[in-house]
C-alpha cells in the first residue's frame, strides 16, 4: 500500500442488517486501512457528511434493502455537490445482476455481491487507489 487509506464504510437507508458492513470494515482494517464505520441507518447526507469530515479516499456502500438505485445515485449527487467525486465508491451486498451496470454508468467503480472472497475486496480496493494515486 502506497500510503495508509482511509475509508468510510456505511449502511444507507432502513436496512438494519450490518453483520456484513461490520465483517468489511474489520477486513478492510486488518488489511492496514484506517476504517471509519457510520453504523447503521444513515441518510445519504449523513455519509457525504462523514466522507467530508473523515477526508475519505473511499466509501464502502453495504446495501440489503432493495434500495440501492435510489440510494447510490443520490450518494453521488451529494460527493459531487461537496467537492468529493474524487472518493472512490463501492458497493456490495445484495444487488441483482441486472443492476450492477447501472450502479456502474452512474459512478461506482465495483460492487462486490455475497460471497466475494474479504482479501479480493481489500486488494481490489489498494490496487484502485494506488492507481489513482500514480495518476494524480
């Protein structure tokens, strides 16, 4: 890792299920990023609002609820309107097939579905933001 990133790992709207946010973060953490988790039920202001304060790399959106093209694309409206489009974004949870394009066209650069292997995530993760640290 070029440098020790920080990111931000959230749960939008009213899904109360975070055991697979939680089991991220701690991934994501002992793999030598500094981890900020916003807990459950937040808003997309809520999670802009800590990706600007925690001057984030990136955002880990864990979704269950169905919502995740609602949410997501709002999420990316408010980086945008607060000077973060720069913070990389990614998805996981349950997300069908059909959408993942979607998610992708509006600005997510992956999403990682259930089942996808924690070290896959992390060095998917430091190689994307290593990349775009040599191209900055």
């Amino acid at each position: 890792m070029e440098r020790t990133y920080r990111v931000v790992v959230a749960k939008p709207g009213l899904d109360g299920h975070d055991r697979g946010a939680k089991v991220i973060a701690r991934a994501l953490r002992d793999a030598g990023f500094e981890v900020v988790y916003t807990g459950l039920h937040q808003t997309p202001e809520q999670i802009v609002q800590a990706v600007v304060q925690e001057d984030a790399d990136a955002l880990g959106l864990s979704l269950l609820s169905g919502a995740h093209l609602v949410l997501v694309p709002r999420v990316i409206e408010l980086l945008a309107a607060n000077g973060r489009d720069d913070v990389l974004l990614l998805v996981g949870g349950i997300i069908p097939e059909d959408d993942i394009p979607v998610l992708e066209a509006a600005g997510v650069a992956r999403v990682f579905t259930p089942g996808s292997p924690l070290a896959e995530i992390g060095t998917w993760l430091e190689h994307a933001l290593d990349e775009r640290e040599h191209s900055a």
